[in-house]
C-alpha cells in the first residue's frame, strides 16, 4: 500500500499576492471547486495569484511570470469517428486579451496554445 510520502502531489499551486501558497484541495470547499473558492476569496480579501503552476505525473508546469491574471481549467474534447474521449487539465496566463494555455491530457500528451480571455474570464483571477 502506498504512503501519502510515495504519491507525489497532482494539481495545481497557486502563489498569492500575500506570500501564501494555495494547493489545489480535493474535497469541495463550502460547495465549491477549490479554484472556486479561490476566485472568490481573492475576490473578497483583494488579494490576487502572482504565479501558478501544475503539477502531474511528477512534472511541473509553470505560468508565465509577471501576468495579468491566471486561470486553471479542464478540457474535454471527443473523437466523431473513434468516439475517444480525452480530458486535459490546464493552466493560463493572462497577458492582455490573450491566455497563454499548457493542458495535459489523460495519455501525458502537453500541448500549449494561445486563447482569447473572453472564453477563460469566468475562470481567471486578475491582479
């Protein structure tokens, strides 16, 4: 049986404007996401996420440092002809209209990409 010291943390840690460090909690909190509730206590105590990052499969994916904002997210897409069903964790950085994306899928495939913020506002905290 594994030990919680032989299982490496998997999601994503989030540095705020405090000096605190977020890790991603598995267990809702007050009915939320973490990332949920992250969003809202930044919101409430004005405070904002200076950098973030993701960790799986004992790899670490880092934002871009100095951005206007960051987001995390889940990406499912679906094959039409095989039917596959691929999900991917994601980490964004705000740099103006743009989120600069790095998504992990379920197979280790990493793939970047450049969005528009107007699809991933509801999911960023600016600064």
């Amino acid at each position: 049986m594994a030990t919680d010291q032989e299982i490496p943390f998997r999601g994503w840690i989030a540095s705020l404007s405090n000096g605190e460090t977020v890790f991603e909690a598995e267990e809702p909190v007050e009915g939320m996401s973490a990332w949920q509730y992250l969003r809202k206590r930044c919101a409430d105590e004005g405070l904002y996420v200076t950098q973030i990052r993701l960790q799986l499969g004992g790899l670490t994916f880092i934002g871009i440092s100095d951005s206007d904002g960051y987001c995390q997210f889940w990406d499912y897409t679906r094959d039409a002809f095989s039917r596959k069903e691929t999900r991917a964790r994601g980490i964004g950085s705000v740099v103006g209209d743009k989120v600069f994306c790095t998504t992990v899928d379920n197979y280790g495939n990493i793939k970047q990409s450049i969005r528009d913020y107007n699809e991933f506002k509801l999911h960023c905290i600016l600064r």
